[in-house]
C-alpha cells in the first residue's frame, strides 16, 4: 500500500512538472523575447552612466535576437545568462547583470508576499551580521576582520562599532575582503574614517541624473577610537567587487595600508536593480567612481595589492606582514609613551601656582591622543597628588585640565570640586559640584546619588562659615 501511494505521488510530481514545462514552453517563445530585450534597451538607454555605450548595447543585443541566437535559450534562467554575457560583451562592465527572479510562494502584492517578503528580509539581515562574518586576535596582538559586506549605516553602523571596539587595542589590523563583493558607499565612508585623523576627500560618484558628482569625505567622528596611526593590511582577491574595491582602492591611494593578494574584481560603477518584467530584472550602473588623487578608478582593471600572493598564501603573507608591523609599532609607541611620561613629568616638578596650568593641560591633552591617558588615568593622577603628595594646587591643575579633556563627565568636574574644596574655594568648588549633578541627570549616570550627596556637602560647609 505504501509503495501505490509513493509512486501515485511521483507520477502527479512528474505530470504537473510536465505541464509547467509545457506551459512555460508556449510562453516562452520569439515574441516574449523581443519583448524582454526591448524592455532590457530602454531601461539601459535610460538610465546607464554611459549613453553611449548604451546605444551600442541595444544594437547588438537587437543584431542578435535577429540572426537566432537567443533562440536556443528555453527557460527565463538561461536566457537571463545569455543577456548578461551579450550586454557585457559591449559594455565591458561587470555590474551590468540580467537575473531571473526568485518566486515567492505566495501571491503577487497579497498580504501574505509582503509577510513573507519582509520576514525573508530580516531572515538575511541577522544572518550577515551587517557583512561582519569573524574577529579574532592572532599571534602578535594583530586584529582580524573577515568583512563580507558592507551593509548600509543605518543598520551595520552598531554592528561596525562594535567590532571595531575589538581592534581598538591591537598593533595591527587586517581587513579580510576576500570573500566581500560590495554594499553600501556610506558603510565605506564611516570604516574608512576609523582609519584617518583628518579631512580627506575619500572618492567621489558621479550619477547620470541629476548630472551630480556626490563626494565623500573622511569623518568627523566615529563611534569608536580613531586608529589613524595603526598598520592596516587589506586582503584581496578576484572576489572582490564594487564598494570592497572602494574600501580597498581608497586606502591604496592614500597609502594607508597595504593590500596583500589578487587583482580584485573590476567593478567601479553603481546602481540599482530594475525590472524588466514580472521573470527578469537587471543591474544598471547609474553612476561611475572617480577618486581624487588618480582621477580615475579601478573599472575593468581591478584594484592591484602590493602584495601579490596565490590565494593559498595570501592570509599567511598577510599576518606575517602585520605582526612584523605590530611589532615596530609597538617599539614606536613606547618610546612615543616614555618621552610623552618625561614630558608631563617635568611640567608637574615644575609646576607653579598660575602659570603651569596650561601646560599641564596641553601636557595631559597628547597623553590623551596617544591613548596613554584616558579620564580615569588622569583622575588617579590627580588624586595622587592631593592625597599621597599633599600638593592640593597641582591636584587642581591635573584635575581641572580632565573637565576640559572629558566635558561631558560628571565624574570629572565632581573630582575637580573635591581638589577645589581642599584648596579652601568653597564657592567655586560648588559650582563643579552642580555641574556634575547637572551632568549626570542628563546621562542618567548611575553615581548620581553620590554625586547628590557631595552637592549637598558643600552647600552646609557653605552654611556653616
């Protein structure tokens, strides 16, 4: 009984696989492929970077259609590989790509496709972790990215953050862009602006409409530490497409790291997906890179490492590369940090009352850049000498200059009112404590309560003169 109704089933499968076939056959005929390829040329007329080019596309896919070549092609699959292979063998471009689209179960615009499309959506969202696959540290305290998209700012920006709080301590950085085939210009933008400490035009897109050239620039701020002065090495490969290439081109220009690995893919222009019918739809670039320093960009050619390596090599050059790197960076360092050490120390010996503030200021401001000094250092600085040395005036000084360095720390400006308090400047040293409790209501800091109590201590002192 099992093995009728196994093999009735199998025959309705075949019977209903026959019957798409043959439906799909009735319908995929001369006529529907005229159709698709004048459908394909208006949209590539309309809206492809290069018009010209444009024209010459239409022609040779319409010369083809009329000597027979897409008639060999019987399903919307293949005939989508063969409008690729045709419209790139005129533009040269590899962002230009015919696909057949993924039927969903459900209806066209029904209830249920939008439930269903939105939940694929977030389905893929959480699977590519913003394009953030691995981090690790490896031998020699150098940071790994295996970065496999750049997904847009509005959603990786969190995820960017947080990976790049991990490489904040390492000597070296590596980027893996093997495997990365492109994304978003703004995610570009912001990774890119990790890794300089000034105003640099980045790259540069310009859009057929509009007849606009967008530019982008390193940022302001990130929503870590900058590591402007870290080694950074890019892996690359033949996989490495479209804004990857960006990434990996813009540091190349501005010599900011070192590329290890192949060629990369070749792909320079952007766009967006278009359809061509209800089957098919195409990638048309609508827009052309063009960076600041070469004028040009990596179209056709590919972005071309410094280190050229097989791909079985390649991540094994690459970490040598950097932990040879980390290793002189963190000799540079340290000497760096000694020298900045001597510096503070003998503005500090030699303080006096009035006159060494602003040195001890633009002293602890370069310990601060360096990342020798965060708040918490300073304020155990400061706190040393009130309490171990018994020198309330330095202590000021040292604590005063952290409120300016960390303005928004209700901690800072709390410390600065207790070295005030002690310097016998009861009045100003209510003022620091207010603005610490103002400070720390905005911030909903947990140590408001203290903050609280030690206002109102200095208040009855107040009082009580």
């Amino acid at each position: 009984m099992k093995i009728t109704t196994r093999l009735f089933l199998l025959i309705i499968a075949l019977l209903f696989k026959i019957s798409l076939s043959n439906a799909q056959g009735k319908s995929f005929n001369k006529e529907y492929k005229e159709k698709v390829i004048k459908s394909l040329s208006q949209l590539v007329n309309d809206f492809y970077v290069f018009p010209e080019v444009a024209k010459l596309t239409e022609e040779h896919l319409k010369a083809q259609l009329l000597d027979g070549y897409f008639d060999q092609f019987e399903n919307n699959e293949t005939f989508a590989a063969a409008l690729t292979k045709s419209v790139q063998a005129i533009n040269k471009d590899k962002h230009m790509r015919i696909r057949s689209n993924q039927p969903f179960m459900a209806p066209k615009k029904s209830q249920e496709r939008i439930v269903e499309e939105h939940l694929a959506r977030m389905d893929r969202s959480r699977k590519s972790n913003a394009g953030f696959k691995t981090v690790k540290i490896l031998e020699g305290n150098v940071g790994y990215i295996d970065l496999r998209g750049f997904a847009g700012l509005e959603s990786g920006k969190a995820v960017a953050d947080a990976y790049m709080k991990l490489m904040s301590r390492t000597d070296a950085i590596i980027i893996d862009l093997s495997k990365n085939g492109g994304g978003s210009p703004n995610m570009v933008q912001y990774l890119c602006s990790y890794f300089f400490n000034q105003k640099l035009l980045l790259n540069s897109l310009y859009w057929r409409e509009g007849n606009r050239t967008q530019e982008f620039w390193t940022l302001d701020e990130v929503g870590g530490l900058n590591m402007h002065d870290t080694p950074l090495f890019i892996i690359t490969s033949e996989k490495t497409f479209s804004a990857a290439e960006e990434f990996s081109y813009n540091m190349q220009t501005q010599k900011r790291a070192t590329l290890v690995g192949q060629t990369t893919g070749g792909g320079a222009n952007p766009g967006g997906t278009r359809r061509i019918n209800n089957n098919l739809s195409v990638f048309i670039p609508t827009g052309k890179a063009i960076n600041p320093i070469t004028k040009t960009n990596w179209e056709g050619v590919g972005v071309i490492p410094e280190e050229v390596t097989s791909v079985e090599d390649t991540y094994n050059k690459a970490l040598e590369l950097a932990q040879q790197a980390a290793e002189v960076y963190r000799a540079q360092k340290n000497e760096n940090y000694s020298q900045l050490f001597k510096d503070l120390n003998s503005k500090l010996d030699d303080y006096t009352a009035g006159k060494s503030d602003e040195l001890i200021l633009e002293s602890l401001r370069a310990c601060q850049e360096a990342k020798l000094f965060n708040e918490g250092d300073i304020n155990s600085l400061g706190y040393e000498y009130l309490i171990t040395y018994k020198k309330p005036k330095l202590a000021k000084s040292i604590l005063r200059a952290n409120t300016i360095l960390y303005q928004n720390s209700a901690n800072a400006f709390d410390s600065y009112g207790e070295a005030l308090m002690a310097n016998g400047n009861l009045k100003a040293s209510l003022k620091q404590y207010q603005r610490a409790v103002d400070i720390a209501v905005a911030n909903e800091d947990r140590n408001l309560e203290l903050f609280q109590k030690n206002l109102e201590s200095i208040k009855q002192k107040l009082k009580d003169e």
